[in-house]
C-alpha cells in the first residue's frame, strides 16, 4: 500500500525559530493535507493543498504541494509555546469522482522552549 | 469548540465486556470515518460511511462492529477485546470522501 515517510519525527526549537518538517510518498497524490494534534485532542486541519506546487498561508504557517506529487513540506515562521504538538501530513488520490483513503505520517513531534 | 462530539472520552474496560463509542457531528456533512491511533504509528483508517452506507472496511477484526443509522451519528461496537486494542479511537467527519477530514478528540480505551 501507499506509505508516508515523515521527517523530521521530533523537533526541538528555541522560541522565534522557523520550522520545516516535509512528507514524501511512493506514489503521487493530488490532495495533501497537514494537521496538528495537541494532547487529548484530535487532529485539527491546518492546511489543505490541492494542486501540484501550490503553496498555501495559514498566518505563520506555508505549506506547498510538491510537483512531482510526491511530496509536501510545511514551514512555521517564528515559533510560539502554543505550537507545541504533533503536525501529521496525510495524502489522498482521487480520480474518476471516487476518493482512496488518506494516508497519514506517522508525525513530527514539535517541542518550543522557551 | 469541535463539531464532531465524541463520547466517552475515556474507557476501561475488561476484555470480556460489551460497550460501544460513540460519535456525533454537526457539521452538515455525509461522510464519518473510524480510526485507531497508536503510540508511535500512523493514524489507522476502520471503516468509512458515506450517507449511511459502509465504503470501506480496512480488514478490521470482527470484535469491532461499526454502526451509522444516520449520517450524523456513528457508534463502534466493542466486544472481548485483546490488549492491543488499546488506542486512541478517533472519529471525523467530511462533506464528502474527497473532501478535508475533520476529527472529533476521540476515545481513550484501554484493555485490561
């Protein structure tokens, strides 16, 4: 099956730092989506990206769908406390109307000191 | 404030018991989804419904029995687990299966 290699798996950063984090996938998929759980909680969507080198804001946070469509990274810009969590990629391919199952990473841990 | 509402969000129960978990959105949406969350591994797709009907059963065991009357409800039925069950139970929801999920804060359940 399709399988999302997640980098890096844990993070730790001094506050006002910048971030990245990346997926990249054996095969290609033309939905990329990154979500961040905090502890206790479910993911929450962050960003969603649906075309081959779009590159998305979400305040401190870009993301961009590779173009080969293998691949996606995610940037926070000038880190807080309040980013700490777990940021998941998942990937989906839909075609013909139908959608496969997203595939998720297996996650990077972020941890900000202060 | 989350629009898929899990129910409970923790769960010990012994492996000879019955009980189910439970999910509802109010997000106007026709899809619900069932995952297991491990410790150190990706999120594991269960099952999906898609306006009340089953679309997918990823090879899950039989001791886990899924149930949507409607498409803003969910429930996982639960009976003689095995310790390895213990997990994260996540549910969410989407307009459609091509369409961004989102997750309510999930079941704790552990096994005994």
């Amino acid at each position: 099956g399709q399988q999302l290699n997640q980098s890096p798996q844990s993070m730790f950063i001094q506050e006002g730092e910048d971030v990245s984090m990346n997926c990249t996938s054996s095969s290609i998929f033309n939905t990329w989506l990154w979500y961040k759980q905090d502890p206790g909680e479910g993911p929450v969507l962050l960003i969603a990206l649906y075309k081959a080198g779009e590159l998305t804001s979400n305040g401190r946070l870009t993301a961009q769908f590779g173009i080969t469509r293998k691949d996606s990274f995610l940037n926070i810009s000038a880190s807080i406390p309040s980013d700490v969590g777990i940021y998941f990629c998942a990937g989906q391919l839909i075609s013909s109307g139908s959608a496969r199952q997203l595939t998720f990473g297996s996650g990077t841990q972020l941890t900000v000191l202060p | 404030e989350t629009g898929v509402t899990q129910t409970p969000r923790h769960l010990v129960m012994g492996m000879t018991n019955k009980k189910s978990l439970k999910c509802e959105q109010h997000l106007g949406h026709n899809a619900m989804y069932w995952y297991k969350q491990s410790a150190k591994k990706p999120l594991e797709l269960m099952f999906v419904y898609n306006f009340k009907e089953q679309t997918e059963n990823n090879s899950v065991p039989s001791r886990f029995s899924p149930e949507c009357p409607n498409s803003s409800h969910l429930f996982l039925h639960l009976h003689t687990l095995q310790p390895e069950d213990s997990a994260l139970y996540l549910c969410a929801s989407s307009l459609g299966e091509n369409q961004p999920q989102h997750f309510g804060d999930g079941t704790r359940l552990s096994i005994l």
